[in-house]
C-alpha cells in the first residue's frame, strides 16, 4: 500500500514532466486547465458516492451483511452511470451548437473532459468498495499506479507518431481512466458474486430514500471539497490565463508529495475507523487516529523540509527553466500540506462517524475564504496568489473540524495531541 502511493506520486511528477516537455507552458496550462473543468464537471455524477460506499461497505462487511453491500453498489453505479450521461450530454449539446462560442482546441478539450467524466466516477467508485472491503491495495492500484503508467506510455507513443496537442493527452486521459476503471470492477468481480450468492432477493432490498438522507450532505461536502481543490486552477485560467495555469499546476504537482504519506495512512485507517466509531469503541477510535496522525504528520513534515530546500533546482531541473518561477506558489503550497498532515484525519473521522453535515459546515466556510481571497490574489500574484488562497482556506477548514471532532466526538486529531502517545508508548518499551 505505502508502495503503491510513492509510486503514483512518482508516476504523477514524472506525466508532469513529460507533458509539460512536451507541451510546453501554454499547451499544458490548457492540458491542466480542461482537467480541472473536468473535475468539477463530474460533481454531479460522483455526489459523494465514493465516500458514501466505502464508509457503508466497511459497515456492511462490519456487520456480515452482504445484501446490503450489493445493494449500495448496485444503487451508487446506477446513479453515476446516469449521471454521468447526462453531463455528457448537456456538455455536447453547449458545445456542438453553432452559438456554444467554442471551436477549435477548446471544442476538443470540452468535449474530452465532459467523456472523462463517466470512467472517472466508475474508477473512484469501484476503488471505495474495494478499499470498504479491507482491499485497499486493490483499490489504489488501478488508480495510483495503472492510470498514470499507461497514460505516460501512451502519451509517449503519441508523441512519436507526431501527435503533440493538449487534446490528444486528455483524449489519452480519458483512454487510461476507462482502462484503471475496467481493472478495478474485475477486481470487483469476485466479492459481488460471493455476496450474491450468500444474500437473498429480500436481503438486498434497498430504500432510496435512506440512501439519499445520508449521501445529501455528502454530495455537498464533496461538491466543495472538488471546489476548494479546483477553484484556484481554473480562476488562474481565466484571470491570469494558460502560462499561470501551468506554473500552478506544476507546484501543487510537486507540493502533492508531502501529503503522500497522509494518502497512504488515510486509506488504511478507514475501514477500522469506521467499524471502531460505529460499534461506540472511542479509545480504539483515538488509537487509530493518534498514530496515524503520528506516521501522516512525521512523513508531511520531512517531506515539506525536503521540497524546500530543493525546490527550485528541481523545477528547473525537470520541468524546464520556464517553471523555476512556481517556486513561489510551490512554497506556500509545501506550507499548506505541511499543516493538513500535521493536523491529521479531520475530515475522514467526521464522515466515518456519519456526521458529514459538521464536514459540510467546515467545507463551506473554506470555500467562502477561498473565493473570497482567490480573485483579488490571483490578480496580484498570479499562480502565488492562488496559492495563498488555498494556505488561508486549508487553515481554516482543518482548524474547524479538528474542533468539531474534539467537542462532538472526543477525539483529538492533530500531532501535537497524539505525540504524548507515542513517548509513553516507548517509555513502556
């Protein structure tokens, strides 16, 4: 598993380098740009769902229940298939009609990032059944590793039959996605026909209105979460233009590697996490959540020291000359993840424990913040302004819901809290 995340961090700075190599700044801020609108074009067709299968899996499983398990699964794909539809369709009928106003590139970018949409969700929901099922190795492979691999190797291929165009990489995007999402329903396969047959008819009967009372405040949560991460690159785009894109890109890129230990901790604690919550075991919920954080933090913060010190050779080194001028935006982003992994799973503990609406209420106070400082920063500084919006508005959201999880559930999240754990844990040794 911690193999596995090093990998996709590996794998995604090595597809920035080849992109921006080949592209060049403006090609791969256009790149960047139409992944970014494909994002946020995919909120209506994962609503949550991801965290509302794995969270429901794991309790599923938890409680030997596996006619609820098909049920959810079958339910959530059925509502991301859907929706995913009709994006695509809404996007084709704005961007095919004479007065759509796109042409050209842009035409090509919209329409690949509206078809990316589907393979995307079906990829992101088919790793949350598989890590809900105590599979989390399974579940990351696909997309950590597969995707990124083969779209480096096709984007090489690409690049030797002479077919260099932004539209071609997120054409190859979308090629890779639907390959990682194919892998992970074959993985899939054999835990859905086993509690097929273990289950009855009436077993995975299912109510869509209990389904939807609970995904409501997820699918907000998530919708903000998406935004929080995507608003930045695309208000760059269109106040600061492609260039700006790709230097922004290239440092949140490179700035990702401190969370990488966060991604990995995170995937393994949350099963146990929700089967400890869920069954009211609060001692073992703190356990789970103070080493974690102990592991998480540690490996952020060292990370964080390392892409400081040689952040600007390595933009230089890798990226080319023209992106040494990320370092800025690389360095308070290195800051922003520095504090998230310190301040451990805040907002993973809140959904675990079925209270999203508290993840909501901070994640709508972080978006004020970010939309609030995004456009008069981005005008300033361009990419570092962007980047000084999400610090602001990633302080603000941890710092709220580490509160929430201490007044609503007892828990403390952050280092410096679990630190005490580990001295006593090796003054007993």
């Amino acid at each position: 598993m911690v193999a596995a995340r090093v990998v996709n961090m590996l794998l995604g700075l090595a597809l920035a380098v080849v992109l921006t190599r080949l592209l060049g700044v403006s090609g791969f801020g256009a790149y960047a740009f139409a992944l970014a609108a494909a994002m946020l074009l995919g909120l209506p067709a994962q609503m949550g769902l991801p965290t509302f299968v794995l969270r429901e899996t794991a309790r599923a499983q938890g409680r030997g229940d596996r006619g609820r398990f098909v049920a959810i699964l079958a339910w959530a794909t059925t509502m991301c298939v859907l929706s995913s539809l009709g994006v695509l369709a809404a996007v084709a009928g704005a961007v095919l009609l004479p007065a759509g106003g796109l042409a050209g590139e842009a035409r090509g970018l919209a329409l690949a990032a509206a078809v990316l949409v589907l393979p995307a969700g079906l990829l992101a929901l088919g790793a949350a059944a598989l890590n809900g099922l105590g599979q989390p190795l399974l579940g990351t492979l696909a997309d950590a590793v597969v995707r990124p691999a083969l779209l480096i190797v096709l984007v090489l291929l690409a690049a030797l039959a002479g077919i260099r165009s932004p539209e071609a990489a997120m054409a190859l995007q979308v090629l890779a996605a639907a390959v990682a999402a194919s892998l992970t329903w074959l993985a899939l396969a054999g835990p859905v026909r086993r509690a097929l047959l273990a289950s009855t008819r009436r077993d995975r009967a299912w109510t869509p209105s209990a389904f939807l009372a609970s995904l409501g405040p997820l699918t907000l949560g998530n919708g903000l979460a998406v935004l929080n991460g995507r608003l930045d690159v695309v208000m760059v785009g269109l106040i600061a233009g492609a260039s700006e894109v790709a230097l922004y890109v290239v440092a949140t890129q490179v700035a990702s590697a401190v969370l990488t230990g966060q991604g990995v901790v995170n995937a393994q604690l949350a099963p146990r996490l929700a089967r400890s919550l869920d069954a009211g075991a609060g001692a073992d919920a703190q356990r789970v959540v103070s080493w974690g954080v102990i592991v998480s933090g540690g490996l952020g913060i060292a990370a964080a020291l390392a892409v400081a010190a040689m952040g600007r050779p390595l933009l230089g080194l890798a990226f080319g000359e023209a992106f040494v001028a990320a370092f800025p935006a690389l360095i308070v982003l290195v800051a922003a993840q520095a504090f998230a992994s310190a301040m451990g799973p805040t907002a993973l503990t809140l959904n675990m424990a079925g209270l999203e609406r508290l993840t909501l209420r901070a994640t709508a106070l972080s978006l004020a913040v970010n939309v609030t400082l995004n456009l008069p920063l981005v005008f300033a500084f361009g990419a570092a302004g962007a980047a000084m919006a999400t610090l602001a508005a990633l302080v603000v959201a941890q710092v709220t819901m580490m509160v929430l999880v201490r007044r609503r559930l007892g828990l403390s999240t952050h280092l410096a809290a679990a630190l005490p754990l580990a001295a006593g844990r090796g003054r007993g040794a």
